[in-house]
C-alpha cells in the first residue's frame, strides 16, 4: 500500500500554525489554565498539592488529553484562585 504523501499546502508554519492552535479548545483551556497560574502567583507544586494530581494527571489536563469535564476545569479555576500567593 502506498503512503499518503505530504504536500506543502499540508504543512502549516508560523503565523498560520498559531492561529489553528489557538481555535483549538485544548490550546484554549491549557492557556488558560497556565494564565491562571500566572496571574495568581500559584507554581507547579502547588497546584497538584492541592489537587492532589499526579504529574502526568496535571499534564493530561493541561494538553485537553483526558476525561476531563467543563466543571472540572472550572474547578481548577476556581481552587487557583483560592490558593492565590501574594507577589513578594
């Protein structure tokens, strides 16, 4: 059988790659997840104490790559606001 082949029309660069992820509800709520973190002073470590996440669970949910609802981003929203750490 033969392989499908690539053409340059098939392969998206730069601006146009950006712009296709950024529609892409996983890049969508993995950005928003990090923004969160960000904008409340909250790391890594802190989020999957008290989550109680594993790594690979944070990263599975970060990536949109799991049997992760709405409600439950929703909730991780709502637990990194809560566990703000003020800027020193």
């Amino acid at each position: 059988m033969e392989e499908p082949k690539v053409t340059k029309g098939d392969v998206l660069w730069g601006k146009a790659y950006m712009d296709r992820m950024r529609d892409m509800p996983f890049y969508i709520q993995g950005r928003k997840i990090v923004l969160e973190m960000i904008d409340n002073n909250v790391s890594i470590e802190q989020v999957l104490d008290f989550t109680g996440f594993t790594d690979h669970e944070f990263a599975r949910m970060l990536a949109g790559d799991g049997p992760y609802t709405q409600q439950q981003y929703d909730d991780l929203y709502a637990q990194i606001r809560a566990h703000q750490t003020p800027v020193k």
